[in-house]
C-alpha cells in the first residue's frame, strides 16, 4: 500500500521548534485542534493512540509515527485502550512542501515545487533539492536513538541545546528521508546523483550525452530515464538549468560582461545563452543583472 509522502523543498532545511512527552490514560482522547501552524511528528514509545486528521483516521501503535500538517485538524479518533505515551516534535520550514500520494506523485511536481520554491523562498540563485519524508512510518532502532537525544540534551544550557537539537533533527530527517527509498527508487536516485555530481563539476566543459555514457559507463537512455525520474529532467536539460544558474551567481557577484559569463559557464555563443537565460528567466541576463545587482 502507497504511504502519503511529504515533499519539502531545501534550502532552507525544515528547522526544528519543540518537543516533548505526552502520556493518557484508558478512555482518553488525543487534544483536538486546528491550524497549529507546525508540522506535529507523533511517536508512539508505549501504547496506541487513535488520531484523526481531516477525516483521514489512523491508530498508531508502538513504534509507529505520524507526521500532522500545519493547517489540518487534528483530533483523537477514538479513546485509547491502553496507557500510551507519545514523543511530540514540532518544526516547520520556509520552503516549499506539499503531501503527495506516492512517490511517483513526488517526482512528477518536482520542477513546479522548485519554481514554486524558488519564487517564495526568494531564492534567486540557489540550487534546491527534495527531501522526501513518509506520512506514516515505522520508526527504526536508529531513528529511535536519535530521538532520545533530544532529551538528554535536557540539562545542558538553552543555547547549546537548541544548536544540538536543530542538528539532531536534521540527522532523524536524512535517515527518514534515506529509508523510505524503495530498490528501484534507490538504484536510480544513486545514478541520477551521479550524473548531478559530474555535470557539477564539469558543466563549463563541453559536454554531451556520449560524455555520460562513457566517464558514468550507462547508456545515455538510462541516465536519462533516472534523471527524469529524480530531477524531473534530462541530463541535457539538467546541463543547461545549472549553467543558468551558475551563470546567475556570476552576473550578481562580478562586473564581468555578459559573453565572458556566457563562456565561463559551457555556452559557446552568447546568444544561445541569452535566449536560453531569457527564455528560463522571463528576462535578458543584463535586464536580470540591472534587477538584482547594485551599481559597482
């Protein structure tokens, strides 16, 4: 069965608020409320705990969590029948998120949740990525270890225990987000992070489909179908995004004129790159530049 996924888009990283520990006896309800403003992560250590959100009913057991969004109702679905005791988390981000389906869902809104992102975000010239984080999940030892540490950060003074709990969170974060990975999702996330990595590092050099296939040793259809399947696009596609955007940087931060830029980051002819830049950007790099870069 699919679990709902909560896609967030970083930077920034979905940053830690508050935890702590709850506890109810037989015949009592989980608090009901309304558009808390923060993502409400619920784990279950002892017991079960009936909940309900918009409609949607779950009866988290011992070793289970749930994930409540920040603009749902929330409510206890029925009286627990056992003495339960939960770990509470809350966080919230800046950036842009949605709850999908599956997977498939995930990756196939990718590139307009990074547009949306970027737009809100006031990103300009930053590269994003996905964190993916299941709905409704089997918390592992690991994960549950993690955790604990948030308490017994309890006696060190508030500066230094928000810093490590923020840090802490972002570790329980990365391991949800690795393990919710099937086979298939992981094999292809693996090779389509290759293939960024390479372009990263090479993408003022020319480079082409039969480059892939021979420095990465895949057929280019393959690396395409993983790209697509992670980064919503072809490693081609991928190439000239991360040229413009590398390009951004340089028109903001450097004097430097608009065919130098275009050199620096793969484009052979300026004009390619300015109607690639302007066809992407709604503008002409110089009309991006007079936007958002002071006089030098």
């Amino acid at each position: 069965m699919n679990v709902p996924i909560l896609h967030f888009i970083s930077p920034p990283i979905p940053y830690f608020v508050d935890c702590g520990h709850a506890s109810y006896e037989i015949g009592d309800y989980h608090i009901d409320r309304n558009c808390i403003g923060v993502f409400d992560l619920i784990v279950v250590v002892k017991g079960s705990l009936p909940v309900g959100e918009n409609g949607r009913l779950w009866e988290l057991q011992e070793g289970e969590g749930l994930i409540l969004l920040p603009d749902g109702h929330h409510y206890g679905s029925a009286p627990c029948t056992a003495e339960t005791e939960i770990i509470w988390i809350h966080f919230q981000t800046f950036g842009s998120w949605q709850e999908c389906a599956d997977m498939n869902e995930c990756l196939g809104n990718q590139q307009m949740l990074f547009e949306e992102h970027k737009n809100k975000a006031y990103l300009n010239h930053v590269d994003v990525c996905s964190i993916f984080i299941p709905k409704h999940m089997r918390i592992t030892s690991k994960a549950m270890e993690l955790l604990d540490l948030f308490f017994e950060q309890e006696s060190e003074p508030k500066s230094m225990r928000n810093w490590r709990r923020q840090a802490t969170f972002q570790s329980f974060l990365q391991h949800l987000d690795r393990d919710l990975s099937s086979p298939s999702d992981a094999t292809a996330i693996h090779l389509a992070e290759q293939v960024e990595l390479y372009i990263r590092s090479n993408y003022m050099h020319d480079l082409t489909n039969p480059v892939l296939q021979k420095e990465l040793n895949y057929h280019p259809n393959y690396l395409a179908k993983s790209m697509l399947k992670v980064f919503g696009m072809t490693p081609m596609a991928y190439l000239q995004y991360y040229r413009i955007e590398q390009s951004k940087r340089l028109l903001l931060q450097t004097s430097w004129p608009v065919a130098r830029i275009a050199e620096e980051v793969g484009f052979r002819h300026v004009s390619h790159y300015s109607s690639c830049f302007s066809k992407k950007e709604g503008l002409s790099p110089s009309a991006f530049r007079s936007k958002f870069a002071k006089e030098r």
